[in-house]
C-alpha cells in the first residue's frame, strides 16, 4: 500500500476549505447510509408483503427473463432507469416473460403488463428514491447541478476515506498557494468540467451511466500541484506485510505516475470496474490546464517557495 499523505512541509496556515470540503463529503455520505438503510427497509418491506400465486410465479419469471433478483431488483429496475420510462421497461418485460399458463402470448403480455403497472403505484407509494438520486450525476442529463453534488457524494467507507486522505495530501498546499477564492472556484470548475468531458464521452461511445466520488476532484488537485510546485514533495507512507516507513516524492512524479497511470488505463482496457477512469484522466488534466490558464502569477510566486522549501531540506540534512 502506498499513500500520499501530505505536503513535506510545514503549511504556513491553516487550510479551511480543505478540511471543510472533507467535512461536507463526510455529512453527505452519513445522510447517504441513512437514506439507504431507509431505502433497503422500505424495499424488504414491499417485496415481503403476501401475492397471489399468480403474482409470485410472475415475479418469478421476468427474474429469471431478466437475470436479476426476484421482486427487488425487477422493482427498482423499472423505477431507476433513466433513459426509459416505466410503461416501456414494464412492456418489455411482459412481453420477454414465458407465457402464463392458459393464456395466449398476448393475453399473457396484457396481463402481466396490468399487474406490473398495479405494482410499480403501489411501489411509489411504499418505497423511497433512490437515496443517491439527486446527487450522482449521470452523463445523458447534462446536469450542471449534480456535476457539482456528485463531487460530493460517495459510494462506500472506503472509497470516500481514500479519496480524503488523498485530497488533503494534495488540497492543503494547493489552497494555501493559491487562496480560498481560487480554491473554491477550481473545485467547481473541475466538477463541471468532468462532468461534461464525462457526457461527452459517453455520448460518443453511445453509453450513458451514474458517477459519483471526489476522485476527479483529488487528481484535479494533484494536476494543479504539480502545475504550481512541481517540484514540492509530499511525504507518502508505504507498507507491504511487515515492511512500511514513508518516503517524499516530488509532486510531478505522483502526478505522472497517478494521471499517466489512468490515461494507459483509459486506452488499453475496455473494463475498468467501478472505477471512472474517465472522471480521474479528466481531473488530472483539468487541474493541470486551470493553473496554466489562470494561475501562472502565482506560479511564479510558488518558484520562490518552492526554493525556500529546498534551502530549508537542504539545511536540514547538513545539520
């Protein structure tokens, strides 16, 4: 394991957005677990209720047409699909399911089709959305807002306890070289700007779908880093079984090794899990492209710091 960690320096302030950042990513993802504890009882509650024999053996084979969990996962299939409404997934089905005993093909469509519909009103009224609806941003609505929350919004505790430990590593110095106005305008900047070069790319591949994470964010901010302080180190810990220390690695080593990483990734492997590789190229590059575009007066600025950080190691070691 090998983690940045933070700037091998002593920061000369404290980083308020940064820590204030990761608080808002910490309450948005605590409502996230109460909303889907909320949603998962409120599912086991609907698919639990008594049915017919009918409607149990119905349940049983659109899951079996459809290779998905019986009742629940049909259920929220119909109500969470965003590019189809409920009436065409519900014919869809009907139709794809092996006829119902005693009836024809199209009576046994018809029918099944009612029952659905009669389920999926019974099912808006029981169940809750979906709890990340609202915050995860899927690339076919290009929507600006959710570009933004979905920034904010995790899927997991690992996922969002890496993407802090990483975003500090790297926000912390980047705030207090640039400023709290910058910082923040940067932080919604690259969301937007993810968000779109993530429709886009979608578009394109004719392929839509969900994201949400800070990761496009936190290699934003290791692109502007290494824009601002290429040379500027960050004190990484490692450990593998019984082994570990930390080492510090200049900023522009990380970031080629982080970003280039994902764009080898991006190009040579069409599967790339849950992991949106597009979103980390993107961010990377984003960050990169701001502070050139907008931040070189500072970068200047930074030279001189970056200086006095390697006079201050230097006379460290001589000691």
């Amino acid at each position: 394991m090998f983690l940045p960690l933070k700037p091998d320096y002593k920061l000369p302030g404290f980083p308020i957005l940064t820590v204030l950042v990761c608080l808002i990513c910490s309450a948005v993802f605590l409502k996230q677990q109460s909303d889907w504890r909320e949603f998962s009882q409120a599912m086991e509650r609907f698919c639990g209720a008594s049915r017919s024999h009918v409607e149990t053996i119905v349940f049983d084979r659109i899951a079996a047409a459809q290779g998905t969990d019986s009742c629940a996962g049909i259920m929220y299939t119909i109500s969470n699909d965003p590019d189809r409404d409920a009436t065409e997934i519900i014919e869809k089905m009907a139709s794809e399911m092996r006829p119902l005993a005693g009836f024809n093909a199209a009576d046994s469509s018809l029918y099944v089709a009612q029952m659905l519909q009669d389920e999926v009103r019974r099912y808006d009224m029981l169940v809750p959305k979906d709890p990340d609806t609202g915050l995860a941003y899927y690339t076919g609505s290009w929507n600006p807002w959710t570009m933004i929350t979905s920034s904010f919004a995790h899927g997991d505790w690992g996922h969002i306890i890496f993407n802090l430990v990483f975003f500090f590593a790297f926000a912390a110095g980047v705030e207090l070289l640039i400023g709290s106005l910058w910082f923040a305008t940067f932080v919604l900047v690259d969301s937007l700007f993810i968000g779109l070069t993530g429709s886009m790319a979608a578009a394109a591949a004719g392929s839509h779908y969900w994201t949400l994470g800070l990761s496009g964010v936190v290699m934003g901010m290791m692109g502007l880093f290494a824009y601002l302080l290429p040379k500027g180190k960050i004190r990484c810990y490692y450990f593998f079984i019984v082994i570990f220390g930390s080492i510090a690695i200049p900023a522009w080593i990380l970031a080629a090794w982080y970003i280039g990483g994902d764009i080898v990734q991006l190009f040579t492997s069409e599967d790339h899990g849950v992991v949106n590789v597009m979103a980390h190229v993107m961010g990377g590059i984003g960050g990169y492209l701001f502070g050139l575009a907008f931040l070189r007066k500072i970068r200047r600025n930074a030279e001189d710091i970056q200086y006095e950080f390697e006079r201050q190691s230097f006379e460290k070691r001589m000691r």
